[in-house]
C-alpha cells in the first residue's frame, strides 16, 4: 500500500513537471524557436567572449554593476562556439535549464520545509507562476541569479542526501553564490545550519558561500572606491517612497498580481486623496495592534517552527539586499522576485503548520489568489508582451543576415528598441 502510494505521487509529480514544460512553451514559443539575446547579454558577455579566451571570459564582470555573474560568462562562452545565427539558443536553454530545476527540486528532493507531498506540488507552482515571477526575468541569462538563488534555499532544509546528490549540491551553491549577491545574503542560514549540525556537507557549503561572498564584497568595494559603481547603488538614499514601493511591488503584488494591485491601488488612493502617510500610518496601527495582542503566541510558533524563522529571516536579509542594490528606489520587476516569492512560502508554511483555522483558511485563500492570479499574468496581455513574443522586435537571424552583406550594420537586440549591439570590430566568420 505504502509503495502503490508512492508511485502514485512519482506519477503525478512527472505529470506536474511535463505539464510545467508544456506552459513554459505556452508562454514564449518565439523565444524557445529563435532565441534572442538580452541586452548585456550581447552588448557586455557576448562581445567579451568572442575577444578573449575561455579562462579570462570566466573572472570577467561589469564595474557598474560591481559583482561577477558566472552564469552569463559560461552560456555566453558556449554561445560564441556556435554558429552565430544560434549563438543565442545556448542563453535561452542554459537559463531554461535553472527555471526548471527550482520545481523538479521541490518535488523529487526530501526536505524539512517540503515534507508533505502535496506541499511539494503547491512550492512547485508557486516558484514557477506566483505573480513575482516576471515576464522581465524569464529565460535570461542575466536573472538567472535569481533562480539560483531560490534553488540555494531549497538546498538549504534538503536531508537525506546521497552523496551524488551533495556534490551537485555544491556545485550550484557555487555557482548561484559568484552569479550574483543574493545567495551570498544565505551566508547565515547556512553557518548556523553548520553550528547545529557539524558535517563535512554542511562545512563545504560555508566554505563555498564565504568564499564567494567575500569574492562579490571585494569586487564591490573596489567598483565603489573607483566610481564605477552604479550612483544609486549602496547610497543612503533612503525615502518614503521606498516604502510605499516595497509595499506595492512585494507585498501586494505577490497575491494580486500587476493588474488587480493597479486597480485596487488606485481606487484606495483616490478614497484617501492619495495621503501615502495616512494610509501607511493606519496598516502599521492595525498591524501593530495585532503583533502586541498576539505577540506571545507567534513568538511561541516561530521559535517552534525552524523553516519559518529562517524564512521570514531570508526575507529581511534579501529585502535590504534589494533596498541597498536597486536602482533609484525602485524594487519591482526583477528585484522584486526573490522577496515576493518568500513571502507566499512564508504563507504556505503557515498554512501547513498553524493550528488556528481563521489563520489556515486566510493563508489558503491567498495562495489560491496568487496561483490563480499567477496563471492569469502568466502569459499578459498586450503591454508586457513584448518580453515574450516578436511584436515589431529585431528577428536575429534575420538581422545577422544583413550584417553578413553590410558589417556596419547595426543590430537590434532585445529589449527593443532600446538596445542595440555592433559587431563591425568582431572578426566573427
């Protein structure tokens, strides 16, 4: 009986990951038939790759930005051994290849988080379709700091591993942990997972983390002492606005999605005048009326709860991440992703371990309304489109094939118009 159950789970959690793959298509077929580079993708990886060799295309990053992404520097080079009307096909699947893991992980790993099956099915879908999940970041070698990032705090409550299973383990932390800072913010979660359990496992991880977050520090500080750090970048240029948009593009949009948010925003704001501090003022009352009466008991339920406590913990450390790295304020779109999704795991682990019914049913019901409202944006309409299909966009091929009968040509790239890349100083056959 055990075992007939177990096939049974095996077989729809196949069917849950076929059907992920079969929307994935849905979503963008131009991309996955044509490819397409994005911005610096082309403009800063790509031209970089063609003009220097394997090991120094590996360490190269962008002074603007001021840390390494390995990711785009390997698929990049990969890109540059191909022929170049396919050159970009290696980004596209090599991104792809990480948006699939995150939920192949949540349903095929043993973890202290996921440890029920429907659990594992929801965590899938939530880390594939919640509203957070942008069309800005799909299949892009450049967010794929993001998706590796998620895939590190997976990794960070998986128990009973082989040792295949350890090893890829630290390979992707090694890799999530030098394309990007986020996964460096997990530092902690992984030291104290090591002070509570002192394996050889757990030591590597550290190591791997700690090297790489000193590595990303290093190479920050110098961008910031040389001025070639982006302006808005580690400024104390903390605002209000700051506020009113963490709470728009992270908290309400991670249940209402771009559409709903807009409008309910809107509507709220001509109620009250648009008086940001009138309205923000009265949540925090409400919402610091509510911590003081029920202060001891979600003390009590945290402290009970490990993988709660280290997700509200990531949730913070990766939301001043994003509040100190974003550019002019702003943390929607791509900054928004990471912070978004913990807050509806957050949502789900309560769910499954609260005893209250009032609190279980409101944690069902916002889910429900991020999944439903995830499946809706999924695909969007018309405005945002354009991050997914050829609307008036630059064809490569088709570009590269005027390029071959005119060198100076210059060519469109994603996102259109904005971006274009020249090759004319390239020695590409």
């Amino acid at each position: 009986m055990f075992i007939e159950k177990n096939l049974n789970h095996k077989h729809l959690k196949l069917t849950i990951l076929f059907l992920i793959l079969i929307v994935s298509f849905w979503r963008s077929p131009y991309i996955f038939f044509n490819g397409r580079f994005v911005g610096e993708e082309a403009t800063h990886h790509f031209l970089y790759a063609l003009e220097n060799n394997f090991l120094i295309n590996l360490f190269y990053y962008d002074n603007y930005a001021g840390y390494i992404n390995l990711l785009p520097n390997l698929l990049l080079w990969v890109s540059t051994k191909l022929p170049i009307e396919l050159a970009p096909l290696a980004t596209v699947y090599g991104s792809f290849f990480f948006i699939i893991l995150l939920p192949y992980l949540c349903l095929f790993r043993e973890s202290e988080f996921l440890d029920e099956e429907n659990k594992k099915i929801i965590a899938s879908l939530i880390l594939f379709l919640s509203p957070p999940f942008v069309s800005e970041v799909w299949i892009n070698s450049l967010n794929s700091q993001l998706y590796l990032c998620l895939i590190s705090i997976l990794i960070l409550f998986m128990k009973n591993l082989n040792n295949k299973t350890k090893l890829l383990n630290h390979i992707l932390l090694f890799l999530s942990g030098l394309s990007g800072v986020y996964t460096c913010g997990l530092l902690p979660l992984f030291a104290l997972k090591f002070f509570l359990d002192k394996s050889r496992y757990n030591f590597i991880n550290v190591i791997i983390l700690l090297t790489a977050s000193l590595s990303q520090l290093s190479l920050i500080i110098y961008s910031k002492l040389n001025n070639a750090l982006h302006p808005s970048v580690l400024e104390n240029d903390f605002s209000f606005d700051l506020v009113i948009n963490f709470f728009y593009n992270i908290i309400a949009k991670s249940f209402l999605g771009r559409e709903l948010t807009h409008l309910i925003w809107n509507k709220v704001f001509l109620i009250i005048n648009h008086n940001y501090l009138v309205f923000f003022s009265l949540i925090s009352f409400v919402f610091l009326i509510f911590i003081i009466f029920r202060f001891k008991s979600i003390i009590i339920f945290i402290r009970k709860n490990y993988v709660l406590f280290n997700l509200i913990l990531i949730f913070f450390i990766i939301s001043i991440i994003v509040s100190l790295g974003s550019l002019g304020n702003q943390v929607g779109g791509r900054y928004a992703v990471i912070p978004g999704a913990l807050l509806i795991l957050c949502i789900l682990e309560i769910l499954y371990k609260t005893t209250n019914s009032y609190l279980k049913s409101l944690s069902a019901i916002l889910l429900l309304l991020s999944l439903t409202v995830g499946m809706y944006d999924f695909r969007p309409h018309y405005r945002y489109l354009k991050y997914l299909d050829c609307i008036n966009c630059p064809d490569w091929k088709s570009e590269i094939k005027i390029w071959r009968t005119d060198k100076d040509h210059i060519i469109g790239i994603w996102p259109y118009p904005l971006k274009t890349l020249d090759l004319s100083n390239t020695k590409i056959n």
